[in-house]
C-alpha cells in the first residue's frame, strides 16, 4: 500500500536533497520548561543526597520525603527522555551522514559529562586505581550493569546518559520504520507503544524479583549518629570499596536498563509527528497538566514497578505536543520568555553538575555539623545557586564552544551516501537534557 507525500514524509535513508531547507521553528516553551524538570530532579536530589544531620533523621524529613518521594526526580527525567526524541525528529534536515549525526550527539553528550565526572572525582577523593568505579561511568555504559555500586557508581545522575546514547544509536536505524507509519495512524502507535510500556512493567512485576508493595520505600543511606558525615554514601570512601552492591532487579529493569527506557524516545519521535502533521492540535494546556498531576498521584497507589516512568509517559507526551502547539500558534507563556529559554539551556550541564556540587558542599559545609530543617535549607540553597552558576560556565566556556567548533555543517550527501535527515536543534532548543 502506497501513501502520498502529504499523508507520509519522505523517505530518510540515502537522499540527496540538498541541506538548504530552513530549519523548522525554534520551540521556546519546550526549551524553557527543560528546567522545570531539571528543578525537580534537583530538589529530590536535595533531600536525599545532602547528608543533613539530624534532619534527615527526624519525623519532618519523613514527612517531606512523602510528599516529594524518587517518583519527583523520576518525573523529571521521563520528561527529558520523551523531548529528546521528539527534539531530535523535530530538528531534522535532509542530507545529514549518519556519521555526522552520531558526532555531533557524542560532542553534545560527552563534553559537560567528562567535565562533571572529574569534578566528582576531585570532590570526592575518588580512588583511580579501582577501575570498576569509574571507568564504565566516564564510557557511559554503566547503566547495563545490573549492580548498584556500578550504576551508582560515580555521578549519579549520569545514568539516564546511557539512554540517550542507545536512543541515538538506534535513531538512524530505526527512524525508516517509524516512518512509515502513515499520518492517519500515529496516534494509534503511539497509543500502542504506551500500551506496550505498561505491559513491560507490568511483566517485570509479576516475574521478576523485586518490591511488590506500593510504599514510597526510597530513602537516604544513613550512617550511625547525629553528627552530619563528611560524605553522602555514594561519594565515600566506603562505597567505592565495596566490590558489590545489589540492586532490586525489577527496580533496575524498570528504571535504569536502558533497553526499558527506549520506547520512552521513541513515544517523543512519535509525538513530533502528530506535531508536524498537524494531529495534534491542542493548544490549551490544562487538559495534559490535568492528566499528569493525575497519573503523578496515582504513583502513591501503584507497585514500585510503575511508580518512576510507565504511568507518566502518555501525558508527558500531550504536555510536549501541546507546548510545541502553542509555540507554532505564536502563544507565549512564561516557559517561552528569554530567560526561560536561558535557564532550559543551561538545563542539561546543571543536571549533572549538581551532585558534585552537593558532593562539595557536605565536605567542606555540612561534614561534622548538626543541623535541621533550617540548615538544610540553607545548603540546598546555596546547591542551587552554586550549581546554576557552574551550569552556566560548562554551558558557555564548554558545550557552546564545542558545538561550534567541532559539530560542523550540514552539506548535501552524495547520490548514494548513507544519511538521515538530522541536524541539530535550533539554537533555542540545543542542549537537550536526559536525563
């Protein structure tokens, strides 16, 4: 069966159009509403990876820690995986290599990654010469080990990389197949890849060992006394002596395997088609919100295996596809004002830097002292601020630097050369984040 050209794009692999076409526009609330889930991950960093003590001890952090449980952070994070799919098709050009795809997402990746790592390193004190520790975290390849003290093995929040990497080694390769799926159709695939993510988790619970209970059972790793310790666990001496730290399997299949987390990409590539074919059309933004407060809340109710991504990952999708409506429709909002746009951009550099940054923080600041609720406030911020500025350096001195000196143009291919139609979002939406 046959389509034409208004009902399917066409075709992707081996093209010679020339790379002259404009770029299609700049979305500003997406780039904008970035830091909003950075913001989050960062505020559930907060309270469990700033070793406040005896605050995070008391009945007031238990209370806090109910209401902005890992499920918070985890949020965030499906928002990035699902914009970066839909980013990545949205940006796309006729004429791009392959080659030169894959180069100019590992000089997006890599750069501010290494940059955040030595700075884990130096904070921490971490010991070199055990190569288990850092080595498959520096090769963004850790998130495959199914032990803890590997997936948590160095920068924490670096683990939502080895996604992105899969999704942008799959995306050349996969991206023939998604379009074909005619225009008429796309909203009953992308109703089928959610479908198919709740049956994955839904699998992972009934046959695969792991927490069967529908408690907010994360926690901080505490250490004896009320006196704060000089280092949160997984930047201490301690953990990075262990040979092995187990981690739940359904918990690791479910949330960190980067296999698992692939449709999430995939539902966003989806989604930038029911954009760009004019599917969808919503423009008002309570409806998504409305569903993704309440899908949120149902993740109080709902086994472990669901409670981080797989109830989330429809109305991200419509929060997504209706900021970039309201985008094309000329419809400003906060999201879209300059200095949203600045702090979205900056938004993938102060996701991995601020980890380091607590990791400072509690060994110069907090190690040795006692504080409550008021001291941790206090630290986180000043976390904030600290790690908004050191975002900024990374973004301006490093990343903008390194994509304008090294990520090259976009040159027609010849008849003949294998290529997607790619290029790099607009400079409003550059820097997408995972993660």
């Amino acid at each position: 069966m046959t389509h034409s050209p208004e009902v399917l794009p066409a075709p992707v692999v081996a093209t010679t159009a020339p790379a002259t076409d404009p770029p299609r526009p700049a979305l500003p609330s997406l780039t904008g509403t970035r830091w909003w889930a950075a913001f989050a991950v960062f505020v559930l960093h907060a309270l469990v990876f700033l070793p406040v003590y005896p605050f995070q001890k008391s009945e007031l952090f238990r209370r806090l820690h109910q209401w902005m449980p890992m499920q918070l952070g985890a949020a965030g994070v499906t928002f990035f995986f699902v914009l970066s799919g839909f980013i990545i098709y949205w940006s796309f050009r006729p004429g791009m290599p392959v080659g030169l795809f894959y180069r100019r997402r590992v000089l997006k990746i890599y750069p501010t990654h290494l940059v955040a790592a030595a700075v884990f390193v130096v904070a921490a004190g971490v010991p070199l010469h055990r190569l288990v520790v850092w080595l498959p975290n520096v090769l963004l390849v850790h998130a495959w080990v199914p032990k803890w003290s590997t997936v948590g093995g160095l920068n924490v929040p670096s683990w939502s990389l080895v996604s992105e990497m899969l999704f942008y080694l799959s995306f050349p390769l996969l991206l023939p197949l998604v379009r074909r799926v005619p225009t008429r159709r796309l909203l009953l695939a992308a109703t089928l890849l959610v479908l198919f993510v709740l049956a994955v988790h839904a699998a992972f619970y009934l046959w695969v060992p792991g927490p069967k209970g529908i408690a907010n059972a994360f926690a901080p790793r505490l250490v004896p006394g009320d006196s704060s310790p000089h280092y949160e666990l997984h930047a201490s001496q301690a953990w990075f002596a262990q040979p092995d730290i187990p981690v739940s399997p359904s918990y690791w299949l479910g949330y960190t395997f980067p296999l698992s987390r692939l449709p999430e990409f995939y539902l966003g590539v989806l989604t930038a088609r029911l954009v760009l074919e004019k599917q969808w059309r919503n423009t008002r933004l309570a409806p998504p919100l409305l569903a993704l407060i309440v899908a949120y809340a149902a993740t109080w109710v709902v086994p472990v295996d669901f409670k981080m991504s797989a109830l989330l990952i429809a109305p991200m999708a419509a929060l997504v596809a209706t900021l970039a409506a309201r985008d094309l429709q000329g419809i400003s909002g906060l999201n879209a004002h300059p200095r949203m746009v600045w702090f979205g951009n900056i938004s993938y550099a102060f996701y991995l830097i601020q980890f380091p940054v607590m990791v400072l923080i509690t060994r110069f600041l907090i190690g040795g002292g006692q504080f409550g609720f008021l001291g941790w406030i206090g630290f986180a911020l000043l976390a904030l601020v600290l790690s908004t500025v050191a975002a900024a350096a990374l973004y301006h001195w490093v990343d903008v630097p390194v994509m304008n000196r090294f990520a090259g143009r976009t040159r027609a291919s010849p008849p003949g050369a294998e290529s997607v139609t790619l290029d790099p979002p607009a400079r409003a939406l550059s820097g997408e984040i995972r993660r």
